[in-house]
C-alpha cells in the first residue's frame, strides 16, 4: 500500500481545495445583456479570493494537508461573505426558457 509522504496533502485535502476554487468560479450565465455587468463584478470578486488562496499555497515552501484544506475553507467562507448572485440567470441548458 503507497501512502503520502508526510508533509504532502492528501487527495482529499486537495479536492477539497479545488472544490472549493471550483465552487468560487462556477457562476450561472446571465441571462440579459444588462446582467452581465453584475455577473462579471461577483466573478471577479470571487476570482481574486481564489487566485490569492492558489498564491499562498504557491508560496509555502511546505504545504501539507492543513494548508490546502484551511486555504479551502477560507475560499468556502469568503465567498459566502459576498453578495448573492441577484442577476437573472440563463436557464439551465436542456430546460424550456420561461416566459415572464
């Protein structure tokens, strides 16, 4: 049986990490033209929590696992602190558009 090194994340620290990025980034479309204004304001915002969490990581000369899942965590309760997504979204793809 192979393990991790000490000192070396586990792949569930680092998925947690990249879910965490993964989640900051996934943003719905939005729908109208007017909307996109909004929708690039909060994607920014939620890219530089993201980049500076990739950034510090790059910065450690010894991550371990705590590293990857605090900087995770960070990510998760930054993005949480931001606004909601309040613009109108695209409807999800295969689904009918609704009138209204």
């Amino acid at each position: 049986m192979v393990t991790a090194a000490a000192g070396t994340p586990s792949g569930r620290a680092f998925q947690h990490f990249l879910s965490a990025v993964h989640q900051a980034l996934d943003l719905p479309a939005p729908h109208r033209p007017h909307d996109r204004l909004p929708y690039l304001t909060l994607l920014d915002q939620r890219a530089g929590l993201a980049r500076a969490s990739i950034g510090r990581l790059l910065a450690s000369q010894q991550r371990d696992e705590l590293d990857f899942t605090s900087e995770g965590d960070h990510i998760l309760h930054q993005i949480a602190d931001l606004p909601p997504d309040t613009y109108r979204h695209a409807p999800p793809a295969g689904c009918p558009a609704s009138s209204g």
